[in-house]
C-alpha cells in the first residue's frame, strides 16, 4: 500500500493534468445544476401541478426507467466508441429538455406529463453520459489514480450536496420552479463547451464482428459468473429500490407532512451535504482499516439509520424548526451512506473488470442495480397514495433494515478487503 507522500504525489499528479481538471470542472457544474434539478422539479410538480403521492412516483420512476431500458444497449455503444463525443452529445440533449420546462410553463404548457418526459429525457441522459463519464476517466487518468480522481469528484459531489440544496431552495423560493430549472441549463451549456476544450483523444474501438446482442450476454455473463460483482450487484440493487422509493416521498413529507417551505426544505437538506463531506474524507482511512466490503456495509447501515428516522419526526414539531433540524439529520445519514457505499463499489467492480469489458460491465451493473428503481419509485407511491407519506416511509425503513441484515448474513462481502 503507498504511503502518505507516495499519494500526495499521485494527487498532484493529477492536478497537473489539464484534461483531468476540464473533466472535474464539468463533473462539479453538472453536480451543482443535478441539485437544482433534483428540488426544482418535484417542487414544480407538487406546488405548481398539485402531484399526488403516484404522480410523484411516476415522476421519479421516469427518471430511472432510462437504466432499464438503455442499460445494456449502452454498454455495448460505449464499448465500440469512443466516450467524448457520447458525452458531449448526451449533455446537449439533457440542456434542451430543461430549457423547455421554463419555456413550457411561460407558454401555460406545462403539466405533470411534460415533467414525466423531462425526467425521461434527463434520465437518458445520465445513464448515457454517466456511463460514458466513468470509462473516460478511467482513460484520463489511469487505473492506478482512479481511487484518488473518484475521491477529488466526491468531494466535489460533497460540496455540491452542502451548497446546492440551499441554493437551489432559495433559487425556488425566490424566481420559482421553471427559472431554476433554466439556471441548470446554463450550467450544462457552459459544461458542454468546457468538455470540448479536452485535448486526450481516446484511439478508436477495435472493430468487432460479434452481434451486438451477443456482446450484451457477454457483458451480463462477466457480471454474473464473477461472484464479488455479482453480490456487488445484488446489494446494489436493494439499496437502490430503497432510496428511490424514499426520493420519491421525502419532498412530499417535507411540503406537506412537515409543512417546510421550499427555501427552508432546502438548507435541511444542506446537511446531507455534510454526510457526502464527512464520508468522502473518511472512506479512505476506514476502507484501510476495516477493508473495503465492511466500508460497503457500513455505509449500507449509515443509509437504513436515515431512512428509519424520517418517519419517526414527531407530529408535535410539524412546521418547526426542530422539524427542519430532524429532517437534514435524516438525510444527512442517507448522504453519508451513499458516499461510504459508492466510492469503494465504483472503485472495486472498475479494479475487477478488464478494459475491453469496462464499458459493458458498467452498464450491466446499472441495468442490474438501477433497474430497481424505476420499481421502488413506483411501488412507493402508490403505498404514499393508499397508506400515507408516513406510514410508506415508514416500510421503507423497515425493509433497508432487513437489506443491511441480508447483506451481513448473506453475502460474504465483509471479507473482501482490497
């Protein structure tokens, strides 16, 4: 294992590399415009088009269905092209869907179906550029500092999940849903003309003579027969149906259980940004110490704990302040989980899987873990719909404490170390 200068100096390697730096510029104006999003739009949908708990099912369901849908095909693109210009492309279609919210609603257009498309669209274009975004990295920079270049985008993933929430509540308390949706757009127009300015051109896929359907099954059979991914896989998967079905409620149960305002809901939600800080400087230490398949679990457990408390508010503090600070702490231990679970598991299953197959294994892996998504968002509410926000949140906590006992008892991968 290096020791402390050894991964200074890696660090500042990359620092000296400009193309990585245009890469985490990107990365940090996409993460700062995804919180704007990720509150503007169910703040648009229940305020403005008075959403139910369903509807706001179905809107976070089309935001995931894309991993379902594209999942593998886009393994095998990503696999025979080169990933800049899949970037670039995917980045454009996203900043024309957001810019129509705003012009729709001008228009008097917009409804809850012009938002499910929106979210479709913006989706597509995760799984599309997301993917595409990882592969390239791991060109950028190498293998060996991959670790170190996920830990810098992290941090900024941190700084974003402190500062965004809080801008993005003021942004829509002050100039409303639609215009700061717009305020993201502009974002992705400025990250698509800094991509542009990366000077690395990856050498063109060898071409291939197998079917892309084929190359599909290979890239589900590696994922399958190699047993780490595959539990990977399978503990990603129950992580994922828990935190979409969650997303799915938690701004309702803030807008109308907790009775918070937009601005305050989202410097709450400040504070899941301090989760993402706290464990992007703590994963490094702990995965040396405790090795990588317990950080996994531990940040599995961190998630269950903040699903388990949302619920529990009390009805005594509806509209407090103390509702707020019990709300941020919630997601604060969803944020922290998150960090602690991902940066380790993007690490692990890219380390595992040879260059030919990074591509296809990676958009396995969505297809395989956030394909449960779409069913989370969905089940989640109609459950909001039928029982309440409450009780729904409620079974979510339930169940994410049944996951971290499936993962302990039934996975092994507490002994996978490095």
């Amino acid at each position: 294992m290096p020791d402390s200068t050894q991964a200074d100096q890696a660090s500042d390697n990359l620092l000296r590399s400009a193309d990585f730096r245009r890469l985490w510029l990107s990365n940090a104006l996409t993460n700062f415009g995804a919180q704007i999003t990720m509150l503007a739009l169910p703040v648009a949908a229940a305020l403005l088009l008075h959403a139910t708990s369903s509807q706001m099912g179905v809107l976070a369901a089309c935001e995931t269905l894309p991993f379902l849908l594209f999942g593998l095909p886009i393994g095998v693109l990503l696999d025979r092209n080169r990933r800049l210009p899949v970037m670039l492309c995917s980045d454009a279609l996203v900043m024309i869907a957001l810019a129509s919210v705003p012009i729709a609603w001008k228009l008097d257009l917009l409804t809850i179906h012009w938002l499910y498309a929106v979210g479709f669209v913006i989706g597509s274009g995760y799984v599309i550029g997301g993917g595409a975004e990882q592969v390239f990295l791991t060109f950028i920079v190498g293998r060996d500092k991959l670790v170190d270049a996920q830990a810098r985008f992290a941090s900024t993933e941190s700084a974003a999940r402190l500062l965004g929430p809080g801008l993005a509540g003021t942004l829509v308390q002050l100039v409303g849903p639609p215009l700061a949706v717009l305020c993201n757009a502009a974002g992705f127009a400025i990250s698509l003309l800094n991509l542009r300015r990366i000077r690395a051109r990856e050498p063109e896929p060898a071409r291939k003579d197998t079917h892309p359907v084929r190359e599909m099954i290979d890239g589900l059979s590696f994922v399958w027969h190699h047993e780490t991914l595959r539990k990977l896989a399978w503990t990603s998967g129950g992580w994922h149906l828990m935190f979409f079905g969650f997303n799915a409620l938690q701004v309702l149960f803030a807008l109308r259980v907790l009775a918070l305002a937009p601005g305050v809901m989202g410097t709450a939600q400040m504070l899941g940004g301090v989760g993402v800080l706290a464990g992007s400087v703590l994963v490094k230490p702990l995965t040396a110490r405790l090795g990588v398949g317990t950080v996994l679990m531990v940040g599995q457990a961190a998630s269950a704990v903040g699903w388990v408390l949302m619920p529990a508010i009390p009805a005594t503090l509806f509209g407090s302040a103390a509702a707020a600070t019990l709300y941020g702490i919630a997601m604060f231990f969803v944020d922290l989980g998150a960090t602690l679970f991902f940066i380790p598991y993007g690490a692990l299953r890219q380390k595992l899987t040879p260059d030919p197959m990074l591509g296809r294994m990676i958009a396995t892996m969505r297809f395989l873990t956030v394909a449960m998504a779409p069913i989370g968002s969905m089940v989640a509410g109609v459950m909001g719909q039928q029982i309440g926000v409450r009780a729904a949140l409620g079974w979510i906590g339930a169940a994410s404490i049944a996951l971290v006992l499936a993962t302990l008892f039934g996975t092994g991968l507490r002994k996978v170390k490095d």
